[in-house]
C-alpha cells in the first residue's frame, strides 16, 4: 500500500484545485489514503498555514506524505522543496511554510529542491504547481521513490524558517504576546503556555492583567470554557498546550476585536509597566 497523503492549502473547496489534486494521487497512487487537514487557510496566508501544519503535524499516520500548498509566489524563482524528518515527508513552497512543522517533528533530515521535470506533468502555464508538481511528486513519494530523485540535496539551514513570532519577557515579567490563532468558536490562541504564565507570577485560578486591542482587562485562568462567568474574561491552556483567551459560548476575537498577529501584553499582579502598546 502507499504511505498516506496528508493535503493543506488555501485552495478553498468553491473551485476544481482540491478535487484534481486528488484524482491525480488516486490515478498514479492506487490505494492511498487522502487526509484533508484543511483547505480553508485565508489566501495567501504563509503564517496560518505554517501554524495549522504544525498543530496537526503530530497527529499524522507513521511515514505519512504531507502535501502543504499555501504559495503567494507561485511561478516565480521561489524553490519547491521535499523535507525528510524522521518517517514524514513534506512537500511545499520554500517560504517558510514547512520549516515550522520540521521543527516539531525534531527538525530535518534531508531537504531536496524539486527540479526534475521528469517527476512533473507539463502544463501551459506555471501558476498550479500543487496540480502539476507537488501532487505528482507526492504520488510518486507514496508509492516509494526516494527524495534524492527529485532534485538535489540542499543545504539543511537554508530553509527558509517560519514566520511565527515568540513571547519577549521583559526585565519586570511583562509578557509581550501575540495572538497564533482563532478558532471558529473565536477563542484566541496566544504563543505562549503554562510556563509563561507562571513566570509571569499567575497561578491557576489567579488574575493576570491583559492590554489588548486598545484595553486592559483581568483574566483569570480556568481550567474550562464553562468556567468563565458570563462576559468574563478567561486565559486556559487549550488542547495543544497553549494559553488561549476565551468567553463562554461566545466569542473573544470579535468581542475586543483581535486577528492572527495582535499584540497581546500580559502583566504579572503587582507590576506597574511603563510604555504598553496596544
């Protein structure tokens, strides 16, 4: 049987991308299992991928073939490349799309920029590589061909890292924060965790002062949604390990108006910070 096909992209579902990336793994790949991870990432959005990649990276199938396809530079001289970490393969653009799950996995083995034209089906024009590169190249990783066929073996460090910012303490605790991710529920995933949180001087079920879209609030941290009162403001540590801030049944982004990438300052109790951004 072929190793498993793990596809990510902000193709969305309304057009044929999805469908025709799959009747070409299914043709050339007979028997492989797809796993649609997502295909809803916002267009464009090399930071949101990167992150979905990584929190579902560690859930995949043993040996599973990752397909990541979020590729603003797409025809142009920005490398396609395969990344070997341990038993996974990830296929995608070099603009920092990958680097970020290569590192979860406990960072990579082998990098190849995909040049051979052989391994690809030609195509009029250059701006549907996930159908005319990588969904090929996938098929034929699958079914067992090695990375070192697909083009030459580069420089592991010159893959181009993610573009995922990391919390700053500062000398008095104050944590310069900022919002990873929102789910659908409008709980807002900040990119830190537990340990954070204690150093900052927060203990569960404690407050923590947050200066966030233009205000500052208390939060206190609770173990569950449910916990939160109503309108209260809460920080948890969610299903991936992460401080998140949450409502009860509604929606924390929408209700201090936060997106990916916001600025999020948490301050330990006592502290009196100078020069907060908002």
């Amino acid at each position: 049987m072929p190793r498993p096909i793990a596809f990510l992209s902000d193709y969305g579902l309304a057009d044929e991308f999805v469908g025709v990336c799959h009747s070409i793994w299914v043709a050339q790949a007979p028997g492989v299992a797809i796993i649609d991870l997502t295909h809803e990432i916002p267009a464009h959005d090399v930071r949101a991928g990167a992150l979905a990649l990584v929190r579902s990276v560690q859930y995949l199938p043993d040996e599973a073939v990752v397909v990541a396809v979020v590729d603003p530079g797409v025809g142009t001289d920005r490398r396609l490349v395969g990344v070997q970490v341990g038993a996974v393969t990830l296929l995608g653009p070099d603009n920092g799309l990958l680097a970020p799950a290569a590192a979860m996995l406990g960072g990579a083995d082998l990098v190849v920029d995909i040049t051979n034209a052989d391994c690809q089906i030609p195509a009029p024009g250059p701006t549907f590589a996930g159908r005319d590169i990588l969904a090929p190249v996938a098929a034929l990783v699958a079914m067992g061909t090695p990375l070192t066929a697909l083009g030459e073996r580069v420089d592991l460090a010159s893959l181009i890292p993610g573009l995922l910012g990391v919390p700053v303490v500062r000398d008095d605790g104050v944590i310069d924060a900022q919002v990873w991710w929102i789910d659908r529920f409008g709980n807002c995933q900040l990119n830190l965790g537990a340990e954070e949180l204690i150093e900052c001087g927060v203990a569960p079920g404690g407050l923590v002062e947050i200066h966030l879209g233009g205000r500052a609030k208390s939060a206190r941290w609770v173990t569950t949604y449910a916990e939160a009162k109503p309108s209260e403001l809460v920080v948890l540590i969610d299903s991936y390990g992460l401080a998140a801030l949450a409502l009860d049944r509604a929606s924390a982004a929408n209700e201090y108006s936060l997106a990916p990438g916001a600025a999020v300052v948490l301050v330990p109790p006592g502290v009196t910070p100078e020069g907060i951004g908002q």
